[in-house]
C-alpha cells in the first residue's frame, strides 16, 4: 500500500482522500527501521537522503514553498527521527551513511550545548541552531536528545 513504485519510495497515504502523499520525509525511511524494507526498497530508499540531509543531520522533510514552517516542516531535526534514520541505515548495511548523519547530529548537539549550556526538543539542521517555528517555544533539556547523542558517541565509537 505504502511503497510507490513510480517515486521508488515509500509514501504517507491519507485515508480520507485516499492518495499518497508527494512529499519526501523521514517517513520514508520508517520502514527501514523496523526491517520490513526489502534491500532494493531500501536501496532506493537511501537516494533519499540527498533531498533531507542538511548540515547537522537530516531535517523531518525535504524543502518545498508549499510547508507551513510547522514543527515537523523543513528545516526541523528532531533526535528521534535522527535515529530513525540512522538505525535503518544501519539495519540495511548502509554504514557510511549511518556513521555520516550520526556525526553531523552530534556535531549539532555539541555546537548548540557549548552556545547555551542546553539540550533542545528540536534544531535546525540547516543553521546548527535551535529550531523556530510557529506553533510554540521550544522547549529546552530534553530527554530523548540525551539519549540519541550517547547512542550515537557510542556508534562513532567517542
């Protein structure tokens, strides 16, 4: 139901128009995180990455003029999508990859920790900022960036 094969990727389906949707997210590669890919999805899947991958990881979607600036938009990197993405990287054998957004979101993490003494909720992937959008404030000291920046020292071995 999922997979597209004129897009070569797997896609959101809305229920109540019954289409899928045209945008590339980190959805995409949920599928890769749970294992029920198969290596040519997955192979396809990791094309992917050049539309979402920004300088501090990859953002929850690709850049397009038709976003809202909402907190799940482009240019948002939240630490559990970072994982998503590269623990189905990793699932697929598609290490360099993995190791590669695992380095640029520690990076990040780093960056933004020293400026303010905080972990955030969410960063712009783009800037190596804390992350800005319209529905709220971000919120500071979370948890499961916390936990995503020592799973991944641990995976890069720091």
């Amino acid at each position: 139901l999922l997979w597209n094969y004129d897009s070569g990727a797997f896609m959101d389906y809305n229920f109540e128009t019954g289409k899928k949707a045209d945008i590339i997210s980190i959805a995409q590669f949920y599928p890769l995180f749970s294992g029920v890919s198969t290596p040519q999805q997955a192979e396809q899947t990791v094309k992917l990455l050049d539309a979402i991958e920004a300088e501090f990881g990859v953002a929850c979607c690709e850049k397009r003029e038709d976003l809202y600036g909402l907190q799940w938009d482009y240019p948002n990197g939240w630490a559990c999508l970072q994982y998503i993405v590269v623990r189905g990287l990793l699932r697929y054998g598609y290490r360099e990859d993995a190791l590669r957004i695992a380095g640029k979101y520690k990076k990040l993490v780093e960056k933004v920790f020293e400026e303010t003494g905080k972990l955030w909720e969410k960063y712009d992937v783009t800037t190596g900022g804390v992350s800005h959008n319209k529905e709220y404030e971000t919120p500071a000291m979370m948890g499961w960036t916390a936990g995503v920046y020592i799973d991944f020292c641990s995976l890069t071995g720091e």
